[in-house]
C-alpha cells in the first residue's frame, strides 16, 4: 500500500501543480507547440485531471523503487 501512503502525504492536485510548474520552467513557459502555457486555473478539468493522473503515477513509481530520481 505504498502508493496509498502518497496519496495520504501528498495531495495530488499539488503534485500536479508542482509538475505543471517544473514543466514550464524547463520549457520557458511554453508549451508542446511552442505556444505560452496557461495558468493552472486556466486548463480545464480535463487536462487537470491528466496532470494529476501522471504526477500519481510518478509518485508511485518513485515509492515503488524506493529510490529518488536520477537525472542523466
């Protein structure tokens, strides 16, 4: 029940957030097209959603191993 301790810890909107935001500053605030990213509250609930789901699973993934995140 690793991944259930996460989700107790951390909630998943706020990794999400933190995901969205990291994204943006790797990109310069742009995204996959090239375009400037909207703010957060600007996605819509579905691309929220999808932020969420992947910040889930990166969490999980990372308690999984038991490990941090290497960067190559």
């Amino acid at each position: 029940m690793a991944g259930a301790r996460v989700m107790a810890r951390h909630d998943p909107t706020d990794l999400a957030k933190a995901a969205y935001a990291a994204y943006g500053g790797a990109t310069g605030g742009k995204n996959f097209r090239g375009e400037p990213m909207p703010e957060w509250e600007d996605l819509g609930p579905k691309i929220q959603t999808a932020w969420e789901v992947a910040a889930e699973a990166v969490a999980r993934q990372i308690l999984r191993n038991g490990q941090g995140v290497r960067r190559g």
